[in-house]
C-alpha cells in the first residue's frame, strides 16, 4: 500500500462515516477484518466485515459533520 492508496482507503472510510451506507462500510474491511475503535475492554472488538457493518448500523455516530448526525 502507498500513500495513494491508503489516502483513497480514507475518503472511503469518511465516506461511509457520513452516509452510513453498510455496503460501502463492509467493503472497507477484509471478510476476516478485526475492528478496535476504543483501545480497552474485548466487547469493543469486532470480527469480520459482516459484524462490523451490522456494529456500525447500531449507533451512528452523532458528531458526524454532514449535519445528518
């Protein structure tokens, strides 16, 4: 991966951040993708793509810029 790619990975994740689009959330992620998105405590951690889209749908974030949030 190069600069490039993981910047276009980025706007992808902020993409799906702000349109909690699950497709577009599950395609970040390979389909054995673990996902930490707070540094302590095994409830906080997510296995598989398919879990993190369904985790994702659960609680939209509220401090999302679009003004949907």
């Amino acid at each position: 991966m190069n600069r490039d790619d993981l910047q276009a990975w980025l706007d992808r994740y902020v993409a799906a951040w702000r349109t909690y689009d699950r497709a577009a959330v599950e395609a970040l992620f390979t389909p054995d993708a673990v996902y930490r998105w707070r540094p302590y405590g095994a409830h906080r951690i997510l296995r598989g793509r398919d879990a993190i889209g369904a985790r994702w749908m659960e609680e939209p974030d509220e401090s999302r810029s679009d003004g949907q949030g």
